[in-house]
C-alpha cells in the first residue's frame, strides 16, 4: 500500500513516515511535471530504504539477545 502511494503521491509517503522537510521538498520537486518522475522514484527507494533499516535493526536485536 505504502509503495502505491509512495508511486502517486511521493509527498504523501515521506509525510506520512514522519520526514516534514523532506515532504515539502519533494511536493516543490513534483510540482513540476517533470519533476514527478524523480520524486516518486526517490520516494520509492526512501521507502525501500526505511523498511531495510528496520529490518536490518530486527536481526541487530535478535542476533544480541541471542547470545
């Protein structure tokens, strides 16, 4: 779902993952038809990035507890 809105609404998905300035940012980068492309891409790999990292912190944690 994240990854939908992340495609249609690059601005959208940074503001609802908690990143303001990074929103604004990206709402004045797609206010150019042009510049809707970059923006959903770059949203899409922020996106991707974010769930990597917590995923990345979930086997930090277990690989600690396990010991």
């Amino acid at each position: 779902m994240m990854t939908l809105i992340a495609i249609f609404f690059p601005c959208i998905s940074f503001l609802l993952r908690g990143k303001i300035l990074t929103s604004l940012l990206c709402l004045i980068l797609q206010l150019t038809l042009i510049g809707w492309l970059p923006a959903a891409i770059w949203a899409v790999i922020s996106l991707q990035n974010s769930r990597a990292d917590r995923r990345n912190e979930k086997l930090i944690r277990a690989m600690r507890n396990g010991r």
